[in-house]
C-alpha cells in the first residue's frame, strides 16, 4: 500500500501486529469497554469508531527512538472550552503533539490536525503514516505536515525561513551541522511542492559546504534571540553525543552571548561558565550542559514550533528575571543600612555596652592568681583590652558623623 493511500484501521492495525521497523514500539494492553464507556461519559465526547477499533486492540503504544506515544486514554485530558479538539499522540513529552477534534453532529466524522494544519479524517492513514517514516524520517508525520501545509499556502519562498537559514550557515561554518542535514531539507522541500523555488532545488544539488555557504549568502538572514537559542539547543545535542569538545563549545557560547539580545539570566550565565574553565574543562563540560539543557526542545526538525518554545522560555526566564532583581533590592536596601551613620544615642549605647564588656575582662584578669594564690601582674593584658576599647569607640564614634 503506498504511503499516500488512505489506510483504513483494520489494516493499520495489521500494520502494527507486524511491525519490525527500526524504532521497537511497546504495546499497552486493550481498553475495557467500561474505560471507553468511562472516557465518553466524563467528557462528553463520543470516540469515532475508528479510535474505538483501534483502542480495542491498544490502549496506546510508545516509541522507544522518537519518544513518540499514542496516548492511553487515561492520560487524555478533553478541554470542553477548548475548541482545537485534544491530543491523541505527542512526542518527546508534549513537545509536539497530534490533536483530534471530534464533529459534534457525527460521531464518525473526526480530524486529526497538527499545529492548526488539517491532515487527515482518517486514524488509519495517521498510524500508517508514523509506520511509514516514524516522526522525523521521510515521509513519515514531519514530513507529511510540511506537504499539506505546502499544498494549503503554495510554494515556499526562501524568505520565509529566514532564521533557519541563518543558522544553517552558522552551523556549518561551525561544525555542529552537517551539509546532508542541509541538503536534506532542501530535497524535502523539492519533493513536497509542485513547483518548489529555484533556491531549493540550488541548495540540493550543491556539492559541498563552501558552495551551500555561498548559497544562503544570497539570502536574507534573521539572528535574533531564537536564532541564539536554537544553536544553543544544537550545541547541546552535539555535546551530549561528543562530536564536539568542551572548549570549543566555550567558544561558540561565548560568540553568541550577547546582553542586547539574551536576558540577563543567559548572559550572566554564560559569563559565569566561562570562569569555570580556570577550574578545569571536565568541571566546565558539566556546567555548560547544565545551561545548555534548557534549550534542548529546540531542533531542525520543528522550527515550527521555535517560537512556542521561545515563549515559553521568556515566560521561565521572566520569572527568573524577578526573583533575581526581589534579591537584589533586597541586597541594596541591607547594605544602604549598613551604610547609615548610627545615630549619637545608638553610638554611647554600643560604647557604653563595650565599656562595660572590657571592664569586666579588665577584672577578671586582675583577679587572675598563680598556683601559690599570689596575684600576677596582668597589665600588658589590661593594657591591650583598653586599647581594643578605645580602637573600637573610635569606630563607633566615626559612623556619627
């Protein structure tokens, strides 16, 4: 059956009985017809008998590679408020997710839509599709989205991925992407639009890294906060996998720090690690990925998602930002009353009370007697704990005036 057929659910599910693709995908058992039943009652919501088909045989099914799930449906929560329908599959924990929405007036009449682009009325042609090319493989659910949306708007126009294409080139210049990840993208684009720009079908056929480079010159190219936060996420994964050293990822961080563009909390951060090297690269390695791990959501796989990502890291850092400006207010406003002159009856209550500590050190010291009960002459003790007094009112005394 070709990739582009609408499968239906029975054979969908013979698909999955005898999968033995590279991603191995672990079964959850079948739904009860109470759960099912249960499901609809408590969210009024009546499954089309597809889902129904399908959850008979599995409630669910996780892929161990992509981190890609068919959600259980304990886990599915239904928002009656939320008019985009509710999530059915996700990947890499929510990162991305594939929603249904259910037609009110027929029970069989459902949409399975990512990212507010429509792609099927069929759970069979979902399914097969992720058998097919799993979640980021050609043909497979990225690819299938980027198809529809290419059929919906037209042919793409280079100017549209500005920012990806920038950091395509600063990528390669940099070593932490690599020219087939580039050309790839350029064949799919080709291969999804019927008459794709000239620009893509350029960058496909390019035979090495100088003469992509050379290509996204021509182009416009947007470096702007999630242009710096994507690299980050890509430095991370070439870290994680090693292809990269500490050091040379030090460097990378360094060039992209900047305070106009990142928030305080990242610039200070990045400033902060690069004092860590002075204590070792092992050391650094580890506060670098510490930093890094924030970012990792971020892939070239689903820069159609960059900017929810990016929102949701403005509001963590944003909260960040507030704790950090509470503890520094609070910081000034102590060392401002550090710095306060004390008032004249504050200073003779703080000498009197030092009077009063080195006259009974001055007593006790004179009472001091040696084995045979004979006084001893304790006067250059004296004298130094009248020094310590006089040393000390006169400090006191200065933060009068």
């Amino acid at each position: 059956m070709l990739y582009h057929d609408v499968m239906k659910i029975t054979d969908a599910i013979d698909l999955l009985k005898s999968y033995k693709g590279p991603d191995r995908l672990t079964f959850r058992p079948p739904a009860s017809e109470e759960l099912i039943a249960g499901f609809e009652q408590s969210f009024g919501v009546a499954l089309p008998g597809d889902f129904k088909t399908f959850y008979r045989f599995a409630n669910g099914f996780e892929g161990e590679e992509d981190m890609f799930n068919m959600i259980s449906l304990e886990e599915i929560h239904v928002d009656k408020s939320d008019n985009n329908g509710f999530p059915i599959a996700e990947y890499m924990i929510y990162s991305d997710s594939w929603e249904l929405q259910v037609n009110p007036l027929n029970e069989n009449g459902y949409v399975i839509s990512y990212s507010g682009l429509e792609l099927t009325h069929s759970l069979g042609e979902f399914i097969g599709r992720f058998l097919k090319g799993g979640v980021l493989g050609g043909y497979g659910l990225y690819f299938w989205h980027d198809e529809m949306r290419a059929k919906h708007n037209g042919p793409s126009k280079p100017e549209k991925f500005a920012r990806l294409l920038a950091i395509f080139r600063w990528g390669l210049i940099n070593r932490i992407i690599e020219i087939e990840q580039v050309k790839d993208w350029a064949d799919h684009i080709v291969l999804t639009e019927e008459e794709p720009d000239y620009f893509f079908m350029e960058l496909s056929m390019a035979k090495d890294a100088n003469g992509v480079i050379a290509l996204l010159d021509t182009q416009k190219r947007e470096e702007d906060v999630i242009f710096r936060r994507v690299l980050f996420g890509l430095i991370y994964n070439c870290l994680i996998k090693a292809p990269i050293a500490p050091s040379d990822a030090m460097d990378m961080l360094y060039r992209l720090n900047s305070i106009d563009v990142l928030t305080y909390a990242e610039f200070s951060s990045i400033i902060n690690i690069e004092d860590a090297f002075d204590c070792g690269e092992i050391e650094a390695k580890d506060d670098i990925l510490v930093f890094l791990e924030q970012y990792k959501s971020f892939s070239l796989f689903n820069y159609d998602m960059w900017e929810c990502y990016n929102r949701k890291l403005e509001e963590e850092f944003s909260v960040v930002e507030r704790d950090n400006s509470r503890k520094a207010a609070w910081q000034a406003l102590v060392s401002k009353e550090r710095a306060k002159p004390l008032t004249k009856s504050k200073a003779f209550a703080v000498i009197g009370l030092l009077a009063v500590v080195f006259m009974s050190l001055a007593y006790l010291a004179s009472m001091y007697r040696d084995s045979f009960g004979n006084p001893i002459a304790l006067s250059p003790i004296i004298t130094l704990l009248l020094m310590l007094f006089f040393l000390s009112a006169k400090a006191t005394i200065k933060r009068i005036y």
